[in-house]
C-alpha cells in the first residue's frame, strides 16, 4: 500500500519521508483546501527528498470551475515548475455542467507528456463518478490516480462508492483510485477492509491534534504503517 501524505514545507516533507511517507502532495493554503506553492517552497522541497512530490497547481480556492484566462495561468505555472524539476502535479478542473475539464488535461499532457499527474478532488463535484472515471481511460499513462472520497465528504461516508471505484479502476485498467478526504488510523483498518485500495491520502488525521499547525504524530504514523505494510 502507498501512503501518501500533505506537507506545505520542507520541513514537513523531511519528517513526512523520515517516518515512511511514500509520496508527498506539497500545497500552502491547506485552510482552502490547498493552493499553489511559491518558487522558494518549491525549489526546498525537492532539494531535501527523494521520495515523490506532487505539487498542487490550483490558483485559487473559489471552485474548480476555471475561466479562460485562469487555464492560461495554470498553464503558465506548469511551465516554470516544470523547469524548476517538478515531475509530478495535482489538478482539478470541471465545466459548469459538472464534467470533467479533458481539454486542460490534454494541453497539460502536450506541453509535459512526462509529467505525472493526480486528478485531485474535483473529481467529488462531477455529475457522475462512473462517468468521470471512464473519461479518463485513454490519458491512463498520464493521469496515474484519482484523489476522491467517493463523492461524499469523507470516506466513511462513500465507502460504497468507493468500492465501486477502485473495482471499475481494475476492470478498465485505468488511473489508480487514491482514497483521501477524512482518513486517520482509527478509521484506516476499516476502509482499507471493505475498499482495498491501493493507494491512501491522508491530511490533518496523521497531525498532532489533528491540527495542520502541528507537526506529524509519530504515533499515528506507525499505526499506519502496521495497517497498512
């Protein structure tokens, strides 16, 4: 299983990989859901870990509905990260119909065919979730997972569309279901039993009282691990 947790510093993502992260998604303005970081954030972190970084491409936290002018700023922050060595990103877009956004992905692929991407929780405000899913099939080497709670707020609360999920995701061979949105030891066993998953998120849950204020909980980070190693 892979875990892959939140960190909006280096200093967080040297502690994230010393108790067993195996991935880190980098943001700041985690209080909106997590925006885009700086050049100095950026440039730190990578310089300090050698585990995965996905790095939040998200210019404000209004909605995942984007005008004209927003892509092109996305874009164009794609472009620098990009040089600055990033390799893998997360992005969310949708239209007002509540579909996905496939065009802004297909100009982020033509521009960084290598670059790795998570879809991130935008994904929980389409029309349908099956529906979403399969839209993604034909950019499987590039959209790599899905970062959804099923629809719902918090896992728990989708199990079973989750489990819907990640069953699809194996039928058709596509894109990795990421499960995030309410995680923490106490619930993991749980979830991971029904769902199977492949891949976990977790956020303020792994935290000292359960609070992005506060550095990880070694404690919960180890309970994690005997669960899910």
């Amino acid at each position: 299983m892979q875990i892959e947790v939140i960190v909006q510093n280096y200093v967080d993502a040297i502690k994230a990989q010393e108790l067993g992260a195996d991935r880190l998604e980098l943001v700041i303005g985690i209080e909106e859901g997590g925006l885009t970081p700086s050049y100095g954030i950026l440039k730190s972190v990578l310089q300090h870990v050698t585990i995965p970084v996905q790095v939040m491409v998200r210019p404000h936290g209004y909605s995942h509905i984007y005008s004209d002018q927003e892509i092109k700023i996305i874009l164009e922050e794609i472009k620098y990260m990009y040089e600055v060595g990033v390799r893998g990103i997360v992005i969310g877009a949708i239209h007002p119909n509540h579909t996905v956004n496939i065009s802004l992905i297909e100009s982020i692929i033509n521009a960084h065919p290598d670059l790795d991407i998570t879809f991130h929780r935008a994904f929980d405000e389409v029309r349908s979730l099956h529906e979403a899913y399969e839209t993604f099939i034909p950019y499987k080497d590039h959209v790599k997972r899905i970062l959804t709670s099923g629809g719902k707020s918090s896992c728990l609360e989708g199990l079973d569309q989750l489990t819907s999920l990640v069953q699809l995701a194996k039928e058709l061979n596509g894109p990795e279901i990421l499960l995030g949105g309410g995680l923490d030891p106490d619930n993991i066993e749980k979830i991971h039993a029904q769902v199977k998953a492949g891949q976990y998120h977790f956020g303020k849950g792994v935290r000292v009282q359960n609070s992005f204020q506060n550095t990880f909980d070694v404690d919960k980070m180890q309970k994690l691990q005997a669960v899910l190693k």
